[in-house]
C-alpha cells in the first residue's frame, strides 16, 4: 500500500514499529511516551475516550527509518533524496473519490473536539495538529502550496495558525487578505512520509511541493499520487490520507496563539495574536489513525532536518569550483548546518560555508563544514573536529546584521506575529574544520590522519570475554 | 588497600571491572579491546609471551568511576576534586622499604622489554608507557615535579620523552642542560588514582603535584602517601607503587621520537628528536600489575580532562564579580573548555570565558558557556545550546595571535620539538551560549526555558509495553 498504512506495515516488518495496547491518555501521557521512543515508531492502540482511533509517532523517528523508506542506508538517505528533487514535480492525478472520503463531517457534524489531538508539551497552550500539511493555491498564479503550519484547536471548528513573514502561505495569505477575502485551506493529517519530507521544502514560490511529493511517491511506488476535490473549498487534496480538514483563514482576523513547543526547544516562539481558520468540513476513512508529531530533536525535526539537508546539499553540489559535497546534515534544532566535504582547493570549504548560510530557510545561522573522516551524524565528532582543525582566526567568519528566524530566540525581534513587517535580525557564522586542501596542501594535510588503535575493526571485546 | 590494588577492588566491588583471562596479545589486540571498553576498566589477566603479568586498563575509564573514587555522583566529581586542591598539597612521609622494591633489576638485569609495555596505536613508533609519570627534582629549589610524559620504549634500557617547551620538567632540565648535566628522573607506573589525577596539575612550579596527589590520598584514606628512596638517584617514588624505572635524561641528547596516538587524536605532533632517559634500574612488586593508558576519548585524556576541568572551576571561582559558576568540562581532546554557570549579571559569561581561555594549560583554544540546565556532558545538548542562544555577531569573540599548544596541528608551528624556541601560534575564541542574566534580563531569560512533553519525567514506555 502507498500511504501510510503501507508504511506502518514497512516499519512493523522491518522490526521498527512498537504497538501499544495499553490505554494512553493524550493529555497526560502520550507526549512523554513519544519523547521516550526516540528509535521506534509508535502507533498506539487504545486512546482513552476515543474509542476505535489509533494515533502513529515517530514515524520516521530516525535516519534509518528515513532511509528505510527510500531504501538505502541512514547516511545515504539526504544523498538520494536531494537525487530525486533532481526530478522536479510530477503532476497528480485528481480522481473521483478515495477512502479520505469515507467519513464526512459536514455543517453541525464539524468537529475537532472527536478526533485525538493530542497536547504534546507540557507548556503548551493546548492541543495541537503537528502534522498538519496546509495545502492553498495562491489567488494570482493558481499554483498550489503544500507547508507545515501549527495548528492550535480553539474548539470544534476552529484552529490557530502561526504563519511566519518569509513563508510562502504567509505572502498568499497577504493577497488574499489585501483582496478582503478568505484563503481557503485544507489540513492533510497522515499519508506516505513522501508529503511530509517535501512539507518543509521551500525554493520558488511557483512549485508546488504537493508535486513534489508526487515524484517521490512515484519513484517509490511506481505510480501517480491520486487526489480528490475538496467538498467546501476549491481545493484538492491527497486521495488516500487519514484525515483532511477543510476550511477558511478569513481576512483581518487574529486570534491569541500558542504557547507551543517548537523546533529549537522552547516554547514561547511567535506567540501571540495570530490567524485562524474556521472549519467548514473534515473528511477521512472510516476508521482513520490519526498522525501526531513531536518536534524538538524527534520525528517533527527529524523530518524538516532531512529536507533541509537535502536542499543544501542540492544547492552546495550546483555551486561553482567542483566541489566535493559528501553530505549534509542539519542539527536537531535546524540551526545549525554541517558539511561534509573534502577541501580539494583552499576555500572550498570557506564558499561551501557562505552558500550554506544563504538558502531557502531563514534557519541556518551557522554552518560548519567538516571532512569525510567525521561522523556529522555524532554531536562528539563533530566538536572534535571545531577543537582540532579550527584555527578561530583563521577559520571562524561572522557576518553581522543579517536576517534571521523569527523563532531564533537568540535574534533581535521587530515586531510581532501576525503582523507584515514581523522579522529578526542577528548574524551568521561559518566554521572551517575541514583538513587542509587535497591538492595544495596535501603533505599539511596527513598531519590530520585520525588515530586507530591496534586491532581497530579486527579484534573484538566479545571474543575475548567468557 | 590504598594502592591500585585496592582500587582494582573498589572497582570490581562496584561491576565496574572486567577480567579478560583469554590471552591477549598486546602488539596486535590489547589497543584495539581498549578502545571498545569505554563504560568498564579492563584487567587482562593472560598476556601472551609474559606469563605472570597483569595489565589494567581504563581506570577509569567514565566520569562514573571518577566519581566512585571520590565518593561522589559523577556530575560532581570536579567540583569534589577542585574543592579538595584548595586543600594545598600535604607532606609525604619517606619511609624504609615498600612493595614496590620487591623486586630490583639492577645493572645487567634492567630489561624493560621483560615488561608487557604495549602499543596502543596501529601508527605508533612502537610501544609507548603511557601511564608514566615522571618524578625529577629542580636543581634550584629542590621541589620535586611529577608529570606526564610520553615514553617510547627505544630498546631495553633506553626511552625517548617528548617534552613540551611550556612544561615544568622542560624547563628543570633546561637547568640541568645548561649545566651540562644528566637530569635524574624515575618514572612511576601503577598507583591509586590520586597520583594520576594530579599528574596533569598544573600552576605554580614550586608546588609538587606528588604532594598534591598526597592531599587527595590523605582525604580518602586518612593516612600519608609514602615515598621510598630510589636505588640509583637522589629522588623518591612512592612506597606502594606496581613498578619505577630509574634513570637520568643526558643533556645535548636528542634522538628521533614518535609518532605517538596524542590527546587529540592524531599522531605526528611533537614527533621529531627530543630527549631519552638512560634507564638504570627498575623496580616493583613481585606481582607488578603494569598499568596502561590509552588517549584521545580514553582514560589518558579523562584523567587530564577531569584535572584540568577542575583546576580551571578552581580559578574561575577565585573571578571577581561572584560569578556563579557550576562546573566545568573539558572535551575529550583537551582543547575546548565547556563552563556551566548562571549568568547573574550581564557579561558574567564573557568575564569567565576570559579567564577559561587564559590559565595554566595552553591546549584550552576554545571556551564555550552554558547554562544549568544544560548537560556539558552530551555533546548534543552543547551544540543545542550554541545553536539557540548565540548570535555570533553579539556572542562570540575571537582573539587572534596567541600563543597554543604545539600538539594542535591547527595551529603554526613554530621550530621544532627538542628545540628551546618550539611553539605554536594561532588565535583563541569564546562563545557565549548562556540565557540572558538572571538579575537585568529577567523577562528575556525566561524566553529560554526548555520545552518538556506531557508527563516528562512521570510516564514511561516501559508500563505501557506487554
């Protein structure tokens, strides 16, 4: 199967799934279950007060879950998926019906307060959808846009939603809202991982990465991803996803949002008086699993961070100078951006770091760039290298007054969310600990040959103990 | 016992111990086997090709066991430690006669080749004793010095010692050079783990870290650490160690030394024609345990992190300002410090990161601060807190020109080893990663508290598991 049934049957197979059966509590216990199971995936069983609905997290959890799905190793993965956004967008098919339609909640039958949504941190200001894919079109180009927002449940039919000044929805909202009017919006809560690895895809504003989703989809299933009309808004939607909420983020209208646990690890981010969407309709299948997402170092990350990496990997490997990218991998918190390269000339590392600090996100505020005998997957390692090979005043720039994330804590916020001219301002950083250059510098550069120890990968500890 | 035996013991009693009684050979598996046993110290008990002897290795090997010596849980042992040098160094009480003098080889019969001196590293000159530590005596005030130094085994009754031109033991034989004389020196292998702590102390060089270690040995086990006289030369070694080997480093000597596995995890620095001792007898216990000593990410480099995490808490407690500092953690190379402390006025950070990256070791390049509730142990949470709390423009400081070590190959070297002008040239930097200050930053600190999932803490995957 090609949604994400299929994929909790690939995880469950692979030994990568927990089941729970036990009753869990999603206002008091499921946030820390999931923080728990940072290696497995978990779909829970049995919700206490909603009978019949089941709820998976941490899927993808790890890299070698991600890699799973696009079957090659956990260190692979960012390299083949970056490959396949080589494809482009694929189109969808837009069918007749699908199971998404099965269930269909219109008028009065509208409401949230049925489905688990669960609280995943303890400060948050409530429930809230994590795995939300808003899908608009902008009014102007007709092109759709498919991107994560956070979704506050303010009651059966309506939610908040935090949209930042550089986001793509943000800027279609503004023409929506300069118009007077409402932007339609429906929310995909679970289907294939292939909607939520191009959920964080950013780059031109005219792709749309619902069809970027498609070529994954297709690569992996030898087939189109089908989508169906929406039943109150002009909109359409993935055919075979769990559950699609469908409504209208009128104009004007900004409501108190948040708190809510973000991506860096705090929770008081973009809070504040943000806009909302009204609920017209929600559809789903008959007995649909419900998709959470915790963020901060898990599955919410997890899946924003391989994106990530993959786009700077793309726009590294387009780069001038023959570069030699080996991967890229961005940290837990999505602010920092670490290479791996060899330096074949002096400076590639130093231009690799500059292309890495200017991107499709606002995230990045430092980029390291290290070799190929460092693990950038281990925290260890890579300090290890800023400790052995940097030079500070050789190998650290800063580039003061930059535009940076609103969410960046650390930043100088102007203005407030909800607001046009919302934004901060900081500064970026690029690290060198790459080895000397390959071919200018090469006899400087055996200096930096890692130790092994006698015996290394031949003798082991469990062939010598009883 | 107050000895390593008795340490041996405390460790087992505490399963912190593992014997490998199948043979091991230690040209071509004991480096290897070390290397994997980073959560338990090693106590082979069959060396293949010296029947009779023992060797002990990675003890300790975590900050769990530190923490065991000290009677303290491993988050506290530097703070434990750092509080007990305010003690000063304690008298040790020169005895008549002692384990270690069991057994003499004298003359014809000093062999250190009878030893099971064994590589570590598959890119070693050869066998190295790592776990020496060289006793010598200033010929000026008569303070005795004890420090490690490398020692390559260059045949039965010959090692080559790297000396750095920073260290106090330099700068003694510098005296006895100058002099043209042979500088005695006996080196100490196998002892209780106070010795060991102190043996990377550094500070004033009229204090003997012999009595320093003296201090720690007294706390514990409420006597005085006693010393012997040697056979050959005018120096005391203490009464309970496994084995001392005798001898005098000549002056005008330089023979080729290295390359040798360093704390860094590379191998050619320092390697080049440095000082030997002319080894002139040896002596042990009848059943001398040889003790091991393996670096970089090892017990070589968590003996000296811990030392130097604890005398840099010492110093930045004697700052002005009544900072609030926590503790300290130097990485696993030796060459970043990481303070934990509570900025309770502005630019507390940045006054203890001054005094972090200015003390009695020159291997400190980087310094970075964080906060209470970051672990300075998980390098992962580290780089959180770089990642969410800088802006470098504002954060980090970087001061160009100043004299390091000359094992970080990072660095300009400048003469050469053995030499009297050997140095390294580069540049220091400090970042500040803590929460804006409790007393003037209060509403902005709080923008930093970390996100915790529902029930963190209280709810655990193992109760809802069948």
């Amino acid at each position: 199967m090609s949604d994400m049934r299929g994929w909790i049957e690939e995880l469950e197979e692979a030994g990568e799934l927990i089941r729970i059966k036990r009753p869990v509590d999603i206002r008091t216990e499921m946030g820390a279950l999931i923080w728990e199971s940072r290696d497995k995936a978990l779909l829970f069983e049995n919700i206490v007060g909603y009978p019949g609905w089941r709820t998976l997290a941490q899927a993808p959890g790890t890299m070698r879950q991600v890699g799973l799905w696009f079957g090659v190793p956990a260190t692979k993965a960012v390299e083949e998926y970056s490959r396949q956004l080589l494809g482009g967008p694929t189109r969808c098919e837009v069918v007749g019906g699908g199971p998404v339609k099965e269930v269909k909640w219109l008028g009065e039958d509208v409401d949230l307060l049925r489905i688990p949504i669960n609280q995943c941190w303890a400060q948050d200001g409530g429930a809230y959808i994590g795995a939300g894919l808003n899908i608009v079109r902008d009014p102007d180009s007709g092109v759709r846009n498919m991107a994560y927002h956070r979704h506050m449940v303010m009651g059966g039919r309506r939610v908040g939603c935090q949209m930042r000044t550089e986001t793509h929805q943000w800027r279609i909202y503004q023409k929506y809202e300069s118009r007077g009017e409402a932007m339609p919006v429906a929310i995909v809560i679970g289907h294939d991982p292939s909607l939520y690895f191009t959920g964080s895809w950013s780059g031109d504003i005219d792709v749309d990465e619902l069809e970027l989703a498609a070529t994954l989809y297709r690569n992996k299933y030898g087939k189109c991803l089908e989508l169906v009309k929406c039943e109150t808004i002009d909109l359409e939607v993935p055919a075979d996803a769990e559950i699609v909420i469908e409504g209208e983020m009128p104009p004007g209208v900004r409501e108190m949002e948040g708190p809510f646990g973000e991506f860096q690890g705090y929770f008081t981010a973009a809070m504040g008086m943000n806009p909302v969407i009204n609920v017209k309709a929600i559809t789903m299948r008959r007995d649909a699993i419900y998709k959470t997402l915790l963020n901060f170092r898990r599955e919410g990350d997890l899946m924003v961070q391989f994106n990530m990496s993959a786009r700077c990997l793309g726009r590294l490997r387009e780069l001038a100078g023959g570069l030699d990218i080996h991967t890229v991998h961005v940290s837990g918190d999505l602010i920092t951006v670490i290479i791996q390269m060899t330096q074949r000339f002096r400076g590639d590392a130093k231009f690799a770091l500059i292309g890495a600090l200017s991107g499709p996100y606002l995230h990045h505020k430092i980029a390291i760039a290290v070799d190929e005998d460092v693990d950038i997957y281990d925290p260890e390692d890579v300090l290890w290298a800023i400790s052995t090979r940097v030079n500070p005043q050789r190998d650290v720039f800063i580039i003061p007054d930059v535009r940076g994330h609103t969410y960046d804590q650390s930043l100088v916020e102007i203005g407030e969310p909800g607001r046009a001219n919302w934004q901060a301002i900081g500064s970026r950083m690029g690290i060198d600990a790459t080895k000397p250059s390959l071919m200018n510098d090469a006899e400087e550069r055996k200096k930096f040959e890692r130790t092994r120890p006698i015996g290394f990968g031949k003798v082991f500890l469990k062939d010598f103990i009883e």
